[in-house]
C-alpha cells in the first residue's frame, strides 16, 4: 500500500472552518524509520515503478534524491528518499546573506556562566507591533559544538506571531526537534503535511524544506543536533516494548501545490549556522510522490509508556528518553530528549521527587504545561532551566521538606503537566541573547535554595532511617 498504516489527525483546530476541515482529514503513514512510499491521490501512478530514476518519469516528473546519511552507511544507518517532483529544487536563484535575527553559533559571545541559570517565560512578540514568523521568531540560547566537523547541538526557542508567507526554510546543518508550547502549528514540508499542538513533537531532518502556518501566537524550543540523527534509544532489559514505540511516529503522506509565485518564493537556508536566501518561481511543495526512509515525523507525548520504579529508590531518568542522537562513545548521548509525564509513584522508603544531582551531563529543562514536581514556583510553562556540568541542582526547600514528611502511599505525580529535558554529554554555553539580552533571565533563581537548613542529628539516627 502506497500509505501504509494511516493513521488520522481528530485535533480540532482554530482559524477558518476549511482550515479546521483540512486539518481534520489530514493522514499519515505510521512507524519509526520505516521504509515508505507514497503519491498523492490527484496524480495515481506517479511513483516510478521498479526503479528510482527512469529516463522519463510518470507525469513527466523530475526525479531528485534527497541523502540524510553518506552512501555508503550500513545498511540499518543508511538514510535517503526518492521524491518526485514538477520542478526540482535546484530551480532558484544564488542565495544571498540575509539579517541574522538571534540566530547564532558562536559559543564565545560572552564568557562562560557555570551558575545554576533559569529563564522566566519567553515573552512572545504582539503581532499588533510587528509581524514576527517562525524564522524571524528564532532566538538560539545555548550550544556546543563545531558545524563544520558536524558534532554538537544548539537550542533555539521560537516566538513568533504570523505565518510564513511564501517563505520556506530548510537547515543545512542539521536536525530539528520542535517542541511547541503554546499555539497550534500547519507545517508544510516536502513530503506532506502535519499538524502539531503542544503536548506533539516534530522532527524536520536535515536538508527538508519547511513552512509554517500559526494561527495565534506562538511559542517553542527547539533542539538542534548536527552530524547525527535522532532515534529510539535501545531498550535493554526492558524488552521489546516500552517507552516510544514505533507505531505511535507519524510521517505525512504525499501532498503537492503546482502553484507560481510571480513576486518571487523565499527558500531561507542555514548553512554553516548563518541565515541566506534566495528566490524562485514556483512553491518548494510541490513533489507529487515520494518514497524512502528519510522523513519528517510528528509523535504524541501522551503515547509514552512509562516505566518506574515499583520498590524503593529511583530508576535513572534515562527511562524516559523518548529520542536520542548518540555519540560515537558507547552509551553517551550528543543529546538526549526525555519528558518526565503522569504517572505513579508507589516507591516506599523513598524520597520521591528528583533528588540532589551533580552531573557530567548538561541539563537544559523546559515546561510545557503545568508544574515541575522538583520545583512548585518559579519553573514556569514557556520558560527554562540551564543546568550545566557538574552544577549542583535538585528540590527547592520547599519540596525538600514537604517530601520527607509527606506519607507514603500511591500518588498520581505529575497529572495535568509536561516537563522535558534537553540532556547533552557536551557542555553547553550560553548564547548573548540568553544572558543579556532577553528580559527573561531569572536572577534571582539562586534564592529557592537558600532556605535549606542541617537536619543533623549526630546523637540519634533519623525515625525513618530502616533498621
């Protein structure tokens, strides 16, 4: 089947009602890194049949493969698709230098910070004062790393307003993890379209031209790593099932606009972590059908299974990885993303919440909805936390001393919110913008541990001490 396992959008959606009824029927293709193929129903028969690249395509299409990985990867690595399409993309004029905005890859902007750093929420743009769209919305916080030797990530946050009109972009340098927090998303790509709302997250790997529609304003983070691609972590004495399972990715099935765009169509590229544009005639969607294991793909936090403790102690928070870019040591993550949902807490003799933690690993925390159990106040939806390698960090005082009082029975934990974590094995430096420049810079998240006081019993041990 040229659609595979389909799997349909039921969000409901703002604007028009042909926008909520388009976004009602929109379909997609289910599974993780699966091989698929698909065409778009106006034009039956467009995939090539038996080979990749015949000497005249059906509908007379132009053939055009689009590599995520070298061709020579193993086979299990090797990534690429076949997309067949009405002009190819190379129909355009040279690209040109463009404003930079607060997009950035130089991590020696200002020296480095090694202070426990949170940031308020990010204060989203009033399109009443200026039109701001997903690009021009993009500020970068934090990275590591060289694009040039492709080895490192950045985090950007997006603030924007207005919808990207006759503008695409496409990211020569690597993958992004897109984590709205508030507004609904219509993105376009080169292989179809999807819908995305906060608790959903999408990847745009490297190399695919992308749009996008908001319909409110709007607000996210963003996780970008280059020289490797995301996958399911390995699940180990887990067994075969748990956490994100492959059926629950959806990838966008084939959709196609032969539309010309007399004023000139804006294709924004990032290349070498600067911005360029360049103009063509046609809109960059219009690739009729497609096949291959190089996609973009959308998945629904609410999908996860959570594994946790059910004795004492805590499991490591690696069990709720959802996806991971490795490194080329064992084990050792580029970046991680981990969500930490509703679930259960039954631990006994435990003390719950996230304990006191000094890492070798960098810690960028975001909030989609509700509240941090580690932390009541101060954390909020739309801000961040930076934890960098080595900082300590753990439970304000206030969580510390209600959770070793607090009765141990089965609780809920964590209903009605969404936390992540951007965890990376590189250690991370903050951009101007973080630092300096946005008004949002938390200084005084110092204080939530200043009240911490010695509990020292030298002559007694504890009551609740096992015997």
């Amino acid at each position: 089947s040229l659609d595979g396992n389909i799997g349909t959008s039921q969000t409901p959606w703002p604007g028009s009602p042909s926008s909520r009824r388009e976004m009602a029927e929109l379909k997609y293709i289910s599974g993780f890194g699966n091989e698929c193929a698909s065409e778009d129903p106006r034009c039956p028969g467009s995939l090539p049949k038996g080979q990749n690249n015949p000497q005249v395509c059906p509908y007379n299409l132009y053939a055009e493969q689009l590599s995520g990985s070298a061709f020579t990867c193993p086979r299990n690595t090797n990534k690429r698709s076949w997309l067949y399409r009405i002009l190819p993309s190379v129909s355009h004029k040279p690209f040109e230098s463009i404003d930079q905005g607060h997009v950035t890859h130089n991590w020696d902007e200002v020296g480095p910070d090694p202070n426990q750093l949170r940031w308020k929420p990010f204060e989203i743009p009033k399109a009443s004062e200026k039109k701001v769209d997903f690009v021009s919305g993009l500020y970068t916080l934090c990275g590591a790393g060289d694009i040039k030797s492709n080895n490192g990530l950045a985090v950007h946050i997006f603030l924007c307003n207005s919808s990207m009109e006759n503008r695409c972009f496409y990211n020569s340098d690597g993958d992004f993890l897109i984590v709205p927090q508030k507004g609904k998303l219509l993105i376009y790509t080169e292989f179809g379209k999807m819908s995305l709302q906060p608790n959903e997250i999408c990847v745009i790997q490297r190399g695919m031209r992308f749009s996008v529609d908001v319909f409110e304003e709007t607000r996210g983070y963003i996780l970008e790593v280059y020289g490797v691609h995301f996958e399911l972590p390995d699940l180990g004495p887990i067994g075969a099932n748990g956490l994100a399972n492959p059926r629950d990715f959806l990838i966008p099935v084939a959709w196609y606009e032969d539309r010309r765009v007399p004023g000139g169509y804006t294709v924004i590229n990032k290349f070498q972590g600067k911005l360029f544009a360049c103009k063509q005639d046609v809109s960059p969607f219009n690739v009729v059908a497609w096949h291959g294991n190089y996609t973009p793909y959308k998945y629904n936090l609410e999908n996860f299974m959570v594994i946790n403790a059910v004795a004492f102690d805590h499991a490591d928070p690696s069990i709720f990885t959802v996806l991971t870019a490795k490194s080329l040591r064992p084990g050792v993550a580029i970046a991680d993303f981990v969500i930490f949902p509703p679930r259960w807490g039954v631990a006994d003799k435990t003390f719950r919440p996230p304990y006191y933690h000094r890492n070798c690993m960098s810690e960028f925390m975001g909030l989609i909805k509700g509240h941090y159990e580690a932390k009541q106040g101060g954390f909020l939806p739309g801000g961040g936390s930076l934890h960098s390698a080595m900082t300590p960090h753990g439970p304000d005082a206030d969580c510390f001393e209600k959770a070793s009082k607090a009765k141990l029975e089965p609780e809920r934990i964590a209903d009605g919110t969404m936390a992540f974590m951007f965890e990376s094995s590189l250690s991370l430096a903050v951009t101007k913008w973080g630092l300096k420049t946005c008004s949002c810079l938390d200084e005084n998240y110092y204080k939530c541990w200043e009240p911490l006081r010695s509990h020292f019993t030298p002559n007694s041990r504890s009551p609740t001490e096992p015997k």
